[in-house]
C-alpha cells in the first residue's frame, strides 16, 4: 500500500514513464510473494491434515505464477506509452476468478464464516469517511474569508455532508443478514468493487459541484458590475467617460483578484491589454442623442467601437474566468497544448473551452454514478435479504431501481445547450441529488401497509425489531430470558445424564 502511494502521483497512462511502470509491477510481484509465504506458512502448521495440501499448494502455485508474470511485465516497459500494463489488469482478474473457484471447491478456502462481509462494510465506511474530508477540502478552498460565506454556498455544503450521511443511513440499514449462504456472499462481496468504484466517483463528483458553484456565484457577482458599469452609459443623467469605466472594470477585477489571486503572472497582463484596447472608445461615443448616434460618429464608425467594447469586455470577462477557474484547481491552461505559462487572446479562448468541458464530464459522471450507487446498493440488499418478502418490498426496490436509472438519464440534459445552462448553472444540482436520496430512505423506511389483496397469514412475515437486532449480533430482553432458559434446560438435560451414568455405574458393580 506504501508503494503504490508512493507511485501514484507519477502514474500516468497518458504520459507513461518506464520507472515508474516498473516500480508498480515489482510491487505487484513482491505482493504475490508475500502471499505465497503466507500460504506456504498455513500449510507447513497443516501438513498432517492430508485434504488441505493440494488447495494450498494451488494458491502457492498461483501467486507464484502471478510473481513470475509481474517480473517479467516490468523489464519489458520502456519509455513512451504502450498498452502493455493490460496485462496487470487481465491477469489480476483470472487470480480473481481462479481464487473465488478454489475457495468454492475446498473448505479450507472458503469465505465462508470469516470476516469478510465485515470487512467489505468496513471499506465502504472509510469510502465514505474519505468523501467528508474531500467535502471538507473543497471549503478550505471556497472559503477564504467572512464574505465566502452565503445561503447558496451553504446549502450545498450542507447537502454534500447530508448526502453522504444519508447514503451511510441506506446502505448500513440495507445491511440486515450476516449469515447468508456462501454464494449469496461471494456475490455481496464482489458487488462491492463497482459499488466502491461508483461511490467515489460520485463523492468526487457532487464535491465538485460545490467548488463549481462557487466560481459560478462569483462569475454572476462580477458580471452584474460589469453590466451595472455598462448600464451607466446609457444613462443621460451620468456623465460616462471612457476613463471612469475603465477604472470602474478595473476595480471589480481587482476586487476579485484580491480574495482570489491569479495562478499566473501573465493573467494581469491579459487585464492590461483588455483594458488598454477600451481606452481607444472615445468620450464622445457615451453621449446619448435622440438620433441614437453620438456626435463624430456614423453607423460604419458607431459599429466598429461597438465591437471595440464588445471584445475588450469579452476579453477582460475571459481572463477573469480561466483565472478563477485556475485558483480552485480547475486548470484549463494546463490541458492547452504549447502552453508555458504566457496567457494570451488565443490561449484564453482555449482554456475556456477546456474548463467548461470539463464541467460538463463533471456533471454527466457524477449523476450517473449517483444512479449507479443507488442501483448497485438495491441490488445489495435483495442478494443479502433471505426473507420477509412482501407485494409492498417488490415494489419499493422496483422504486428505488427507477430512481437510479432516473439519476443516470438527469446527464442527458447536458445535449441540450439551453437546458443545461438553465439548470447546470444555479445552485441546484448537488441539492437535488441529496433530496433524490433522502426520498429514497423515507420510502425504504415506510411501514407495510395493510393487506388488501391478500390474507394476512399469506404474507411472509417481516423481521422485527429485536429479530433485527439479534442478527448482528446483540441480545435483547427476550432473547436473555430465553438464553436463560435455554442454560436451565440443558443444565437439568446434564444432571439427568449425570443420573443415567451413575446408574448404570452402580448397576455394572453390582
């Protein structure tokens, strides 16, 4: 585990560096050594028990092989990108399914009576832990001082952690039977990997949607001054000169930058240049006339110092954006190929693209692997659930199978250009995901209703309270009475037992 958190920041498939793919295919073969060793323990303490030898002896064979291939993988990387790491992945998936084989066929493999069900509980808890603390990173981040703060950016910061509470409320609910069959376990456990997979996916993405809107909130702040700016020109009470709205652009800039600073140096002179191309708009073209055109202007004239403003105010808009987008870590810049640092008219048209695609893949992913986590949970609970069916259980999973595909289809919005931008753009996504998941949890948690079509005998009987409790492992009031009289009877079943052998003790030496 040490290795691969060593390794991670320099592992690339994109960008593969032979070390660094050699480095993780040693350690992959150092595991499956240890491994060996540790079977190789178990069966020497083992040895006199004839029926544990060959299926040990097969998972020593198998790691042993793994060990070989993984050795070997690692010389042949060399510098430049090739899709030989697949060989990581397919033959970690035949160890997968050669393991799960053995330990179906041989006891002594078997999953069955260990922690494992635990453990895969326990995992998904750390999953969860790990996405608070990512909640909590993204405030650090958006939080920099009192003015951060406002009713939008807490609500969804309130419903990032409320989420993933509710989510920690449905699985450990959906979590009723410890002691199922050995397949039925196998297949729990094995679910988990693209639960997990699911489940981090969504957490990244919905603590996006936090810092997204943050930029966004600060985006609407500095276009209303830009527009409030504008807006003092077509006043005829207000003197407007080209000066006081450059200062006046400036100053919101500036305002801006002081609570978040530029990434980049040359941001600011991307400002410069945008401010410096307004300055060439005459005072002249501020003064309103009743013909609609200032004085010193014609049409041909007025139209070419519209465009003046309109791209100078474009470009000063577009700086400010990629640079926000920067600050918090979504850097558009880096993904423009050529790009050294300098911000220019071309790179910042670029990186916009870049940025505002990746909102979109953020969106897209996020919802459907909400609705996949949500699938993958109720389908969790139906493999671990051995009784209690009812007419209205049918019915609530089915319910809960729609809303999770209803979550995965929220992500065709983004086709649409108009729709997207009408919901993508407000507060509201990552509060919707919470509020989809806390309708899920009131609905798992409804009473069954009365029967109606069915006689109440005929319906299978629902575990109850302590019938719950005891499955994981406690005891309540009645299950202590009975456990005392359960000691009482198999005490008097020994004194009678007692009775018998001396009986018959008396009767031999007679």
């Amino acid at each position: 585990m040490v290795g691969f958190a060593v390794i991670a920041p320099t592992f690339s498939l994109a960008d593969q560096k032979a070390q660094t793919f050699r480095t993780m295919s040693l350690i992959l073969m150092a595991s499956r050594l240890t491994m060996a060793a540790q079977y190789s323990s178990i069966m020497w303490h083992v040895r006199k028990f004839k029926n544990t030898n060959l299926p040990l002896a097969l998972m020593i064979g198998l790691n042993m092989v793994a060990a070989i291939v993984y050795l070997g993988v690692a010389f042949a990387f060399q510098d430049g990108n090739s899709s030989l790491f697949s060989v990581w992945y397919i033959f970690t998936g035949i160890e997968m399914i050669l393991t799960v084989s053995f330990s179906m066929r041989w006891k002594v493999l078997s999953f069955y009576g260990t922690h494992l069900v635990n453990r895969m509980s326990l995992l998904t808890y750390i999953f969860m832990g790990e996405g608070i603390i990512t909640v909590l990173s993204a405030v650090t981040k958006i939080v920099l001082n009192a003015n951060s703060w406002s009713s939008a950016t807490i609500g969804n910061v309130t419903a990032g952690i409320s989420t993933l509470y509710i989510i920690y409320m449905i699985y450990f609910d959906w979590r009723r039977q410890l002691n199922i069959s050995l397949v039925k376990q196998l297949s729990w456990s094995l679910l988990h990997f693209p639960f997990h997979l699911s489940l981090k996916l969504f957490v990244l993405g919905f603590t996006q949607f936090v810092i997204w809107w943050k930029v966004f909130e600060t985006q609407y702040s500095v276009q209303d001054q830009f527009v409030a700016s504008l807006a003092a020109g077509e006043d005829p009470n207000f003197n407007v000169t080209t000066s006081w709205l450059i200062n006046a652009l400036n100053t919101t800039v500036n305002d801006v930058f002081s609570t978040y600073v530029p990434k980049y140096y040359d941001t600011y002179l991307s400002i410069e240049d945008a401010l410096s191309d307004l300055s060439y708009i005459p005072d002249s073209f501020w003064l309103v006339t009743d013909t609609g055109i200032p004085e010193g202007f014609n049409e041909t004239t007025l139209n070419e110092t519209q465009l003046t403003l309109d791209l100078g105010i474009y470009d000063l808009w577009n700086a400010v954006e990629n640079s926000l987008f920067a600050t918090f870590n979504i850097n558009g810049f880096s993904s423009v190929s050529g790009f050294k640092g300098e911000v220019t008219y071309e790179v910042n048209e670029k990186a916009s693209e870049v940025n505002w695609g990746k909102f979109r893949l953020v969106f897209v992913y996020a919802y459907v692997a909400a609705g996949i986590t949500l699938i993958l949970m109720n389908t969790l609970f139906i493999v671990s659930r051995t009784r209690g069916w009812t007419p209205f259980n049918y019915l609530r999973k089915a319910i809960n199978y729609a809303i999770g595909l209803g979550l995965c289809l929220v992500s065709l919005v983004s086709l649409n250009d108009e729709h997207a931008a009408a919901f993508e753009g407000t507060p509201w996504p990552l509060p919707t995901l919470c509020l989809t998941f806390f309708v899920v949890l009131i609905l798992n948690h409804l009473p069954q209703p009365p029967p109606i079509f069915f006689k109440k005998k005929e319906v299978a009987a629902e575990a109850k309270g302590w019938d719950v409790v005891k499955e994981m492992g406690f005891r309540g009031k009645t299950s202590d009475e009975a456990l005392v009289t359960e000691q009482k009877a198999s005490s008097g079943e020994t004194q009678v037992r007692h009775s018998d052998v001396e009986t018959a003790y008396q009767g031999a030496g007679r």
